[in-house]
C-alpha cells in the first residue's frame, strides 16, 4: 500500500513510516496539512494517516478541504491522533469518511485499521 503521513511531530511521523516500511509498505510524511493536500492534489495514495492536531491548518481543516474539492470520496483516511475526541467529534470524522484510531492502540492496531478501512 502507498500510504501519506500527515502529523506535525516529526517522531510520529517517522516511526510511523519506519514500521510501514517494515510491514512492506510505502510511506511518505509531511508535517503538515497544507502540504498534505498538495501531496493528495499530486500524487494517488491506497491511504491517509491523519493526525487532527496541528497548528495553522488541524487534520478537520484538511477533511473540509478534501469535502470541498470532491476528493474525500477518493481517499480513505484514518485519523491517528492523540487528541481525546468526543463520539460526538468522531461521529463527524466518520461522515465525512475518515475512520478514528487514538494513538495510544499502538502501530499494530494502526495497520489492522489501515488494511480494513
């Protein structure tokens, strides 16, 4: 699988990548969602690892971004994020079709959601 990377932390991101490559997968990561949507608008990725907080442009900011440019329906995204999310806010993840995986369940439960979404 070609996998994108968005988060901020730049250890994430890395050992994020690392253990992809390890699992056969490709990986890329930028750190942050302005140029995540530029790699989206230039490149075809099988999935989105999207972390919701970051500064100047949060992980929801990108969702809104792929909803209004029609290009949420062609991207499956899983938001990994540390940030403790209301049913309410991960109800709203889902319907714009993202799938919510809290950083704490570790990379294996990331690949597990990675191969189901």
């Amino acid at each position: 699988m070609k996998i994108l990377i968005i988060d901020d932390d730049e250890e994430t991101c890395k050992a994020i990548i690392a253990f992809l490559t390890l699992k056969g997968h490709q990986a890329v990561g930028v750190s942050d969602g302005r140029e995540g949507i530029e790699k989206i608008n230039a490149d075809t990725f099988d999935r989105i690892i999207l972390d919701m907080s970051m500064p100047d442009f949060s992980g929801m900011d990108v969702l809104q971004k792929l909803k209004e440019t029609n290009k949420l329906e062609n991207n499956k995204i899983v938001v990994y994020s540390a940030v403790a999310m209301s049913q309410e806010e991960i109800d709203v993840i889902a319907k714009k079709g993202g799938s919510f995986l809290s950083k704490s369940q570790g990379m294996n439960e990331l690949v597990q959601t990675l191969m189901t979404c």
